[in-house]
C-alpha cells in the first residue's frame, strides 16, 4: 500500500495501542511514527517493559503517553481510550502451553479484556478498532486458539452490538510470526547459543510464518482499508520446523564456537494443545473468502457489507491449511533468517 495513504489515514490522529510494549505493540508503535500522529497511547500491564520503550522513543516527547494498565481492568481502559481515535487491540496471553495450564487467566485477558476494550471503544465513539489475531484461532484445539477465536468473534459481532455508533470493528489473522517474543527462532537461537540439544517437538510440524514487517503491513493496511466485520488474512508461505533447526543450526553454530555436527537435535513431542499442521481459514470461511495479490479477506455473511466485495476478487480453493501449502526450501529459510538474525 502506497505510503501517502497510510500517512492520511493517520497523520494527526490520536491512537490506542493495547499491549503496546510486547513485540507486535512496540513494533506497530514505532512504525505508527513514521505517518505523524497526533499522539500514541501506549497501553500495557508491563511496568519494566513500559520504561524500556518510553527511554527509547523519549526523543519524539508530546507524541506518546505510557499507560500501565490491564485490559481486564475496564474503567482503566475507558481513561485510556478517552478521545482516541482508532485503536490496535494487541494486548494478549499468546503462549499454548502457559494458556493450557492457565486457563481461567486466558478467558479473563483474552475474552473478557477484548470485550471490556470494545464496549469501551463503543462508548467513547472510537473510529476503529483492529483486533490482532493468531491462526490458532481457526479450528482450535488449545484453549489459547479457543480464547482468540471467541474475541475474533467478538469483534466482528461488534459491529451489530454497537447500535447507531460510528465504530468499524474487524479483525487482522496472524501466521508465527518469527523472531517475536519468545518465538521459536529467539529459541533455537539460545540453545545453539549454549551448545545444544534444540528441542524439537515433531520433525513434520508445520507452520505459518510471517517476518515482523510483514505482519505490522498487514496490521497498518487492514486500519487503512476496513469497513467492518472483515478478518484479513496475509498471504504466507508455511516453514517445517525441522528444516528451521537445520538451517539454523548450520548458520550459527560456527558463530557461537561450535561445529554444526556437535549440535545435537532432541525430538520431545508435541505439546499439549498444539497441532502438526495450522489452519488459517475454515472451509465455511472459505465461502465467503475474497482475496487481493497480498491478502485475503474474510467477510462477514451480511448485507450491509456486500458493496465491499467489489474491491476484491471471489477465491477459488475452499480450505488454507499448512499442509496444502508449499513449504519454504531450506534457501528460501536462510534469506528468511538473514533479515531476523542480525
């Protein structure tokens, strides 16, 4: 998307981001600098974290606002979102097996903290909202998936609930994405780092995976083009984390001191909740499903979107898993790497 119209779309607006010192909220915060908003609010329950960002944007001055603050707290997130404009719902527990364990605190972050955020949004007459989402939420079997897949619809049932408000909701689906906080990159780099074994949970699982560009591109553009009750889903190709392991482990043992023959790889399983292959859209999504070069674009069973699909083209496959996508060559992983790994 042509930098102009970012910057039109938020040049001079006050802007919300919920979990905004995590890796996809500072990420997004940064990049939202380049389009000069008005102001940032940066909203997080992260104290350190929130002192860390504030030191290195202090520079830019009257153009942020560090809030600490949970989203389950609700008459805390109405102070924050107070004369806010659009709002970029990052603010998540996004680990499977933390979630798996911690059931009851995911529903509390995940479900309820996403509702809190959009009745807020509703009452204080916020222009949109983008609620960041995972592939885990299609077809889930973990209770992290299950959480996000109920905020997803949450979200998009916004737009019914919300009366005669002029708040757009929808929603942006993420694929892995890698070199993220606690990622399976950041991972694999710390055991090669400490000599090995990298923990490998299954040599055929298979995953999606997006670099941290193209995941804040996803989220800008989404902002940019939403009309309501849209899940926008980027294009991605899917990575065998087996491959992972030998790449990287062919690319950094030498820079840590090692041999890559020495780096021994130990198969641990899969974990509770996950699958071998991910999901980015389900077969009944699928017949609703419009695409562009980049992105395709779930839109919601109602007439009050139907002038929308003009801008995009109908898709002509009815599911988009890991398994029926093309994986990555191992080449293909290390240029990948080379723009994470610096």
């Amino acid at each position: 998307m042509k930098q102009t119209r970012l910057e039109e779309t938020f040049r001079d607006k006050r802007i919300l981001v919920t979990g905004g010192t995590g890796s996809i909220g500072s990420e997004l915060v940064r990049k939202l600098l380049h389009f000069n908003p008005r102001v940032i609010r940066v909203f997080s329950n992260d104290e350190n974290a929130q002192f860390e960002l504030e030191q290195e944007l202090q520079k830019y001055g009257e153009s942020f606002r560090f809030l600490v603050g949970d989203i389950r707290d609700k008459e805390r997130l109405r102070r924050a979102t107070e004369n806010i404009e659009i709002v970029f719902h990052a603010a998540a527990l996004k680990h499977v097996p933390l979630c798996e364990y911690n059931p009851f605190e995911a529903i509390k972050t995940n479900v309820i903290g996403t509702q809190n955020l959009l009745e807020v949004a509703i009452d204080e007459d916020v222009e949109k909202v983008i609620t960041v989402s995972t592939d885990k939420a299609v077809n889930p079997v973990n209770v992290m998936g299950a959480t996000k897949l109920l905020a997803e619809r949450l979200t998009i049932a916004a737009n019914y609930y919300r009366g005669l408000k002029r708040t757009v909701f929808s929603c942006v689906r993420f694929g892995n994405v890698l070199a993220s906080r606690g990622s399976v990159v950041q991972l694999f780099e710390k055991q090669i780092r400490n000599g090995g074994p990298v923990t490998l949970t299954d040599p055929q699982m298979v995953r999606f995976v997006m670099s941290m560009d193209i995941a804040i591109e996803l989220v800008l553009k989404a902002a940019t083009i939403a009309k309501g009750g849209e899940i926008f889903i980027f294009k991605m190709p899917a990575l065998n984390i087996k491959h992972l392991t030998e790449v990287m482990i062919q690319k950094l043992a030498p820079k840590y001191g090692y041999k890559p023959k020495d780096i021994k790889v130990k198969i641990i399983g899969k974990r509770k909740g996950e699958k071998l292959y991910e999901e980015l859209m389900t077969e009944d999504e699928a017949n609703h499903a419009y695409e562009t070069e980049d992105m395709l674009v779930v839109l919601p069973e109602t007439p009050i979107i139907e002038a929308q699909k003009k801008d995009f083209k109908r898709i002509t496959f009815k599911r988009y898993t890991a398994k029926d996508t093309s994986e990555l060559t191992e080449k293909e992983i290390e240029g990948l790497l080379e723009s994470i790994l610096k």
